[in-house]
C-alpha cells in the first residue's frame, strides 16, 4: 500500500485554459466496446475456463496464459478464446485467488463490430470468505458512479471457474468487471492523461469531490503526485481535468481483514477516516458538501438495494455513511471543514 503520506508536502493545483501536450488522445471508436455490451442490468453470467491452479500458484508472474470465456448474454452466448494473468500488486500478495487482467482478441472483437480496447480487468473473491469485500467494493464504484459520470462504470458477474488443468473443482463465485481507461475516455468525450513533471493540474471543484468521497468511504490508499489508484482524465470542453478513483479494497467501507492504513498515516485502523486535503483553501467546500447531502438518499439506496449482500454488511456499510453525513450535515454554513474533518470518525 502506497498512501499518500499525510506530513508531503502540499501539492500546487492550478486550473488551467489549456493542457496542450499533456494529454495522450484515445482513439475515437465507431463501433460499442466490448465492456458496454457486458453491461446489463443484475447479474452477468461468466464460465471462464483457464489453467487455474498454475495462476494461483505463481500469482507473481506476469505471464499470461490462455484461456476461454463465455458470455451468457440475453441475446445469446458468446465464446471468446482470450489469454489471463493475475494483477494487483497488493492483492497479490494478500489473495489466495487474485484479480485477474483479461485480453481479448483485438481481431476477434472487430469481427463482432466491437471497437477498441481488447483488454478488461476482473475484482475476484481474493479469499475463501472474501465475496463480502468484494460486493462492498462494487458497491463504492457504484457510489462514486451516484456522484459522477466520470467515474468508472462496473458490472457485476457470477463466474464458474473451471480449470483447464483439472486440479481444482469448479467453483462459482460473485466477481466484477471493470470499465477500461479507454472506454471511460470516450464514454465522455475525453483523453487520460499524464501528469508532466510531478504536478497535477486538477479543477478546484473536481478535487473537492474526489477528496471527499475518498474521506466518504474512508479511503486513504491513494496519491495524485504518484498516480496511485486515481487516474486524470481531461475533458473535451473542461478548463481543467478530473481525478477518477478506483481501487477501495482499502477503504473502511470494505473493512477486508488484510485492510491496513500505510505506516506513515495518523489512524491505525482502516475504518477511521482522515481528510487528506492537499489543496491551498477550502474555500467552496460547503457547496461540495451540500452536494453530497442533495444525493444522500440516493447514495443509501444504492447500498440498501442492493439484493445480493447480506443485511448485517449492508447495515454495517450504511451506518458507516450515515456517520459521515451527520459529520457534513452539522456544518453547512461551512465553519472550519479542516477542523471538523479533521476530528476522529469512524463507525460512531
């Protein structure tokens, strides 16, 4: 875990008219990715058959191996012949069943009018009694997906696991796709681009939320200045660009048992937040604030409606929420939010 440390020094965010030569253009697609035709509403329904026991065993190795999925679509089945490696550099280490990165052939997906991006992530169960954690990050995407389009898009599945090498029994567990860079580029319109020379040049009114969401979920497993688990996305039409997290297995919403805060950080305990503000003011934080509490039912709903958690999680991630509006909501005449959310909060 490489949090950003709470004692760096302060970052410079400059609003900028312009980003010529930042930017790294996404190609402009003709045809649906293949990530928005496995999007569907519930469940999407996944055998994915590959030497299994190997992946787990050399979780390490960045060698990819072949394999088979098939898609269970209402329009029918589809069969991909693919190649599979494990990913996630913390995960990999704390997972029996690691993430998985999975890459299409660009050819093959052209044949069935797919464009572009041949190449999707897969959040896996990690562990034996893992599919909790799983569920409750899925449900962070779909949160940050409440508060902004540009965000990353996810989709649940149910996979059967069948390994190709027979020494492991077929299991069938929960798993979620995710959007890819590209996709989310193009969703909207734009470009990810790179920071030049350390500095990240981000909109005042983006970073607030992007700050705020991860104080939120209590999430501290992020850095803008080291590009970690946030990617910068520029906008066609935007003075400047947008921070998109992704990643919140470490966040106290989750609270997955191998969830712990960098060393660096003031908490000893994932659940507890901390406002990691790197900005020079706060001055328009009450209207970012406010914005969160005009979504606060709908923000519950996406937890409370969710069919395939059990009550005792969902109760347990919506009491989290709850002690962070009860934290916004006493100061929305925008009184000193550095010392209100800088104050101890976690589950109470």
């Amino acid at each position: 875990m490489n949090a950003l440390k709470i004692f760096s020094r302060s970052l410079l965010f400059v609003i900028v008219a312009t980003l010529a030569g930042f930017g790294c253009s996404q190609e402009k697609n003709e045809g649906p990715s293949l990530f928005s035709s496995l999007q569907q509403d519930g469940v999407l329904e996944l055998v994915l058959e590959a030497p299994l026991s190997d992946l787990v065993e050399n979780k390490e190795s960045e060698e990819r191996r072949p394999a088979r999925l098939t898609v269970q679509r209402p329009s029918g089945q589809s069969v991909y012949d693919i190649e599979v490696r494990p990913r996630g550099n913390m995960r990999k280490r704390y997972c029996s069943f690691p993430p998985l990165k999975l890459y299409f052939d660009e050819e093959a997906l052209s044949a069935e009018g797919f464009s572009g991006h041949d190449e999707i992530k897969l959040v896996a169960h990690c562990q034996e009694d893992g599919e909790p954690w799983l569920l409750k990050e899925y449900l962070a995407y779909r949160l940050y997906n409440e508060l902004s389009g540009r965000s990353f898009q996810v989709q649940l599945a149910r996979i059967l696991y069948r390994d190709s090498e027979g020494r492991m029994p077929d299991e069938s567990r929960y798993a979620f796709l995710i959007e890819p860079k590209a996709d989310l580029a193009g969703r909207v319109d734009g470009e990810i681009i790179e920071p030049a020379d350390g500095l990240n040049i981000i909109g005042a009114e983006q970073y607030r939320q992007f700050v705020l969401f991860q104080y939120m979920i209590g999430n501290t497993d992020w850095s803008l200045q080291k590009g970690h688990n946030v990617e910068i996305l520029q906008v066609s039409g935007d003075s400047a660009p947008t921070p998109v997290p992704y990643d919140f297995d470490n966040a106290g919403l989750v609270d997955a048992d191998y969830a712990i805060p960098h060393p660096s950080l003031p908490i000893s305990d994932v659940s507890q937040r901390l406002f990691q503000w790197r900005g020079k003011s706060l001055e328009g934080f009450g209207d970012t604030a406010e914005h969160f509490i005009s979504r606060k039912g709908r923000l519950l709903a996406v937890v409370e409606q969710f069919e395939y958690l059990d009550e005792a999680d969902k109760r347990q991630m919506l009491q989290y929420m709850e002690s962070f509006f009860r934290i916004i909501e006493q100061n929305t005449q925008g009184e000193d939010w550095a010392g209100i959310l800088n104050q101890p909060s976690g589950w109470s």
